[in-house]
C-alpha cells in the first residue's frame, strides 16, 4: 500500500463505481423490435414477456436472456473491483492490478469509458510511486 494513494481514495473510488454499473445503462436498439433496454432489468423484461404474447413476448424473452449476461458480468466486475480493493489494501498491489484488470476487461466488452477505469488508475498510480 502505498501512503500517497489512500485506502480512503481506494474506498471512495470503489463506492462511486459499484452504483454505476448493475444492468444495461446505454441506449440500445435490440432484436427486430428494436427495444431500448437502457435501466431494464432482465426481472422486468422477463415480466414483460409473460405480460405479452407472440413474437412481442419471445422479444422481451430474448432481452432477459441478454440483459442476465450483462448483470452477470456487472456483478463479476464488480467483485474483481472489491478483490482488487482488498487486495490493494493488504498491501498485495500485484494482485490488485491484476483483480482490476480483470474488472475491466470483463467491462470493456460492453463500455467504452470503464466505470471501473478511476479505481484502475489509483491502483496504478500507487504502484509508480511505491
């Protein structure tokens, strides 16, 4: 750990970042309804499917499956975020960088500017100047 990068600045950076990133929070245009799913949860677009029928119902059953996959790695980078955040603080920042890159790597297959790219940079910055 090191003392110009505080476990503070780590936490706060943690704390920002976890409440960014839970479900799909970009605008898309899915399937051929062509469904904007931006703040959907895949519970509520599997309730929409059962509310409807047909080809709108199997729609909203595609979006769930969808939508799940990216809470899933929401939740996974999320995780890698908090292992790298313990890590860090353990004084293990070789792990920490590796926990964090992993947060993002998962994150980059749906972000072009990384939630979990602030945290990165401080887990990194502390080891410059270790």
């Amino acid at each position: 750990m090191n003392s110009v990068t505080s476990l503070q600045a780590i936490e706060a950076a943690f704390d920002t970042a976890k409440k960014r990133w839970i479900t799909c929070d970009w605008f898309t245009e899915f399937g051929v309804a062509q469904l904007d799913l931006r703040g959907l949860t895949a519970l509520q677009t599997e309730r929409l499917a059962k509310a409807t029928s047909g080809v709108e119902s199997q729609q909203w059953q595609a979006a769930a499956t969808w939508l799940r996959q990216v809470e899933r790695d929401a939740a996974a980078a999320t995780q890698a975020a908090f292992d790298a955040c313990e890590a860090w603080a353990a004084g293990h920042v070789v792990l920490a960088k590796r926990k964090i890159d992993f947060a993002c790597e998962i994150e980059a297959a749906w972000h072009k500017e990384l939630v979990w790219g602030p945290l990165r940079r401080l887990i990194y910055e502390s080891m410059e100047l270790a």
